[in-house]
C-alpha cells in the first residue's frame, strides 16, 4: 500500500496540480502553446511505455520476481523527476524540459505496472478489491500531503513573496524564479525513494522461475500466443479496449485540468492548489468507499458509475469559462460561479477517478490466470498507454488546430475546444463496458 502513497506525489505535483500549470504559464511562451507542449511531452513517455510494457511484463511472469523491475524504473523516474527543478522561467531549451517529462512518465508509470502485478499473490480474490481501493486511497492522501507540503511551505507567489500559508518559503526558495514550483520535482523523487522503501524490505515477491534468457524466450512465446487468442477472449479484449479509453481520458483530465484552470479561468498556483486538494481528500474517500462497494457489487458496476460521474464533470468543466456557466453567459467575467462550479467538479472527478483506477486493477485480474498477471498489467499499461499518447497528442492537435487562424478564436477558446476529445473518450469506453465480465458479485 505504500508504493501508492510513494508514486502518488508524481501524479499530484507534477501531473497535474503544481508542474503542470507552471510549465504553461511561467515556462512556456503562452498557456496554450504551454497545453500543446505538454501534450506532447507526456505522449512521448507514453508512447514508451505502450511499445515496451506488454514484452517486459511477459518476461518478468517468466522469471519471476517484480522487486528487481520496480527497481530499474524507479532509478529512471527518481532521476528524471530531480532534474526539472532546472525547468526556469521563460528558459530557452524546451525540448530538455519536455524531455525530462517523458522519462519521468515512462518510468514512475512502469514501476507501478510491476508494482500492481504483485497484488493478486498477497490476498485472496475477494479481498483484492479492498486492498487496491485502500492502497488507491493511501496514495491519495500522500499526494495530499506533498500538495500541502509544496503549498504551505514552498511555492510563493511571485507578488507577495508569501506561500498560501502567508509564511516565507522553506529553505529560502525565491519565489521570483518560481523555485518553489520548480522544487516539486526534487521533492517528488525524494518522496518515492524514501517511502518505496518498506515494499521492497517487507513485501513478498514471487520466487525465480528461471534464468533471464530463458525467461526471455518464454516470455516472448506466452506474448504472441495471448496476442494471437486475445480477440477470441470477448471479457478480457472488451476490457482492455474499455479501460484503454475511459483511463486515457481521466489520465488527460487530470493532466490538463490544471492547465486549464489557469488558462481559461486565470486561476493563480495556489487556487489550482486548494482545487487539489480537495480532489486528493474526495478522491482517497472515493477509493475507499470504491473499495467497499467493490467487495460488494463487484468492480464492473463501480466502474461504469464512476464514468458516468466523470463525464458530467467533464462536461461542467468544458461548459465553464470566466464568463459562461453551461454554455450560459454570466454577463460578466466577475462572478464566482465558474470557480465554484470547478471546485464542485473538481471534487467529484476526485472521487470518482479514485474509484474507478482501484476497481480497475481488480476487474483486470479477473480476466487472466494468476500466472499470467504480470503481463496482463503489461497490456494493461499498453492498452492505456496506446491512447495514453494519442489522447495528449489529440488534446495538443485540437489545441493547435483551433489556434490557428482558420478559426481566429482567442487563447481561452482554444484551450476549452482542445479538451472535447477527453468527453468522447468516456462515452466510448462506457460503451464496450458491458461484454466485460467479473468474478464477483455477478451471482
């Protein structure tokens, strides 16, 4: 459970409600060439993942033990991570940057493939739902935590000089070159090494199976005959096609709702911070309570619950500038409604989101063999990953494309028409959900 609370900081502060928006509005020439940059950046490192997740993940249920894995991506992430605090403000070099973004991405997201792989050997089938909602939940209150941390006692308005706590930055971070943003990076990597820690000392990993080449061959040959049978399994295809969708689109809202936030909306570091703070507090309740109802009902109904909710955020969010509120003009760009109406959103994609990555990861071990669970998370990352990469990059194209002078639409319009492909892909996912099947709760 402490893998989740070690990983989570990286979704929290550098996904999504710290790095994220600082990269579009201090480092990038504009908010929205910042949205497209970014959406490249993450594509990239998920791209990596999608060509390499489902070999490694067959070769590792081979041989056998996953610490070793975990271990090697955990290098690559903790070290990507601590190099973006050299990310400074309007800097020339992006492409190092965003270069940074994707190893960062590819190696924190496939640690946790290997990491969730374990998951299915510690406890009986019908407590693995409560374990993951629980461990989901764990995570969230770390990246709630971290969030606390980098807002009360680092990241200061450029203005004041002051955090959100009214208090001088730690360790004497200026707050004119934004070194308190910038620090999420090395307190992200830090966070995972010291807190990754008691998985590796006091969690059972599986025995060897067999020496590495041998694990290779084998491990290639399970690879091609699941791939080769995998349209035949009607359950276990529909759901990684499902799962691919509905997780590509809460991967990018989470990826450019800060974005957004500050764009379209204006919002300032620390109101995108307080929004994430009450999505790590509703999303660990949602993982918990997700947890519970899994146990009860099953993954399946929690997931599709959960889509409808994130799709009726989605809608809220994309509905709402500083001057409309579901399409409908406010008459002026100083009500609070738009801020109110986002944080009512941002609640609900908080717990939702965290419901239905928990039930997830449960739903998919129904569909495989224990033998074979590594590997199903290998494609499991693959079939997320695929759109993973396709989804930024479709946010960046639509971005850029109602840029253009074609349309002659301002910043804020664009950035709210980018994000319309994270709707579609919720509805889609909804949509194959049903021929998914379950072990539980199904009678």
């Amino acid at each position: 459970m402490l893998f989740d609370w070690a990983q989570q900081p990286f979704h929290t502060l550098i996904i999504t409600f710290v790095f994220a928006p600082y990269f579009a509005s201090a480092v990038a020439p504009n908010a929205a060439q910042g949205q497209e940059m970014w959406g490249l950046a993450t594509g990239v490192g998920g791209l990596l993942i999608a060509l390499s997740s489902p070999v490694l993940g067959a070769i590792a249920d081979a041989s056998g033990p996953r610490k070793p894995w975990i271990a090697v991506f955990a290098v690559i992430g903790i070290l990507a991570n601590t190099a973006l605090w050299f990310a400074v403000p309007d800097m020339q070099h992006l492409w190092l940057v965003m270069a940074l973004v994707s190893l960062a991405v590819f190696g924190m997201e496939f640690a946790a493939v290997f990491n969730n792989a374990m998951m299915p050997g510690l406890v009986p089938r019908e407590e693995l739902g409560r374990l993951s909602g629980s461990a989901w939940g764990l995570g969230y209150l770390g990246g709630l935590v971290s969030l606390i941390l980098v807002l009360g006692f680092m990241s200061a308005s450029p203005e004041s000089g002051l955090t959100i706590l009214g208090v001088e930055p730690i360790f004497g971070l200026d707050a004119a070159s934004r070194e308190g943003d910038r620090a999420a990076g090395p307190l992200t990597g830090l966070w995972f090494l010291v807190f990754v820690i008691p998985m590796f000392l006091f969690t059972p990993d599986q025995p060897r199976r067999e020496a590495v080449a041998g694990a290779v061959r084998d491990g290639l040959r399970q690879l091609m005959n699941t791939l080769k049978s995998l349209p035949t399994q009607r359950s276990y295809f529909s759901f990684l096609a499902s799962s691919m969708l509905y997780r590509d689109a809460l991967n990018a809202l989470y990826a450019f709702g800060g974005i957004y936030a500050a764009g379209v909306l204006n919002w300032s570091i620390t109101q995108i911070g307080l929004f994430g703070i009450l999505a790590n507090v509703t999303g660990a309740a949602g993982a918990w309570i997700g947890g519970r109802m899994d146990q009860k009902f099953g993954p399946k109904f929690v997931v599709t619950i959960s889509i409808l909710v994130l799709s009726a955020c989605c809608l809220l969010v994309i509905s709402t500038t500083r001057s409309e509120l579901l399409f409908v003009s406010l008459g002026s760009t100083d009500s609070s409604a738009p801020d109110i109406a986002f944080f009512i959103a941002g609640g609900f994609i908080g717990a939702a989101g965290g419901a239905i990555q928990a039930a997830s990861r449960t739903l998919l071990v129904d569909q495989v063999p224990q033998e074979r669970v590594t590997e199903a998370f290998g494609l499991y990352a693959l079939s997320g990953k695929a759109t993973t990469f396709i989804g930024p990059f479709a946010v960046a194209a639509a971005t850029a494309f109602f840029s253009s002078r074609l349309f002659d639409l301002s910043v804020e319009d664009a950035q709210r028409l980018g994000v319309t492909p994270i709707l579609l892909l919720f509805v889609l996912g909804l949509v194959l959900l049903p021929m998914v099947q379950q072990r539980v709760g199904e009678g």
